[in-house]
C-alpha cells in the first residue's frame, strides 16, 4: 500500500470520551493533536496512545481498529484513517 493512502484517506475529528465507530474505517494511519495540551487516544478500549502537544503519532504501517475515544470531551484528536 506505501503511500496509497494519501489518494484515499479521510480525517476524523475525534472529540468524544465515549467510543465511536468511524463509519467505513478500518485502519489508522496517523494521530495529530489539534490542542494545546497532549491527548490520550484509546484505540479498541485498550490501547492508550500519547499525542505530544501540537504533534502527531505516525505508525508505520497501519494498524487496524474498530473504535477510538480520548480521555477528554475538551481535547480534539485528528485521526487519519482509510
């Protein structure tokens, strides 16, 4: 897949502390952080990933899930997904 996924991958503004289904989603390919403060994304009600402030998590290849929550309302994750 390499760098396919820039033709068809979506964004996803992540702003709920409950576990959401992204319609159509099946891979992460990156996290970005769109605050001022680091954010928690947990992947599958399991695995916890640290976004620095203003930064992003890259994976190198992409890794399957099937919901994403972050720890606050407040805090908005950015999730590049296909």
């Amino acid at each position: 897949m390499s760098n396919d996924f820039y033709k068809v991958g979506r964004l996803y503004n992540l702003t709920s502390a409950t576990t959401v289904s992204i319609t159509g989603a099946s891979l992460i390919h990156a996290i970005y952080n769109g605050a001022n403060a680091a954010l928690t994304i947990t992947v599958d009600n399991t695995y916890p990933i640290h976004v620095p402030v203003d930064g992003f998590v890259s994976f190198p290849a992409p890794i399957p899930f099937s919901g994403v929550k972050t720890t606050s309302s407040t805090a908005t994750g950015i999730i590049l997904y296909t």
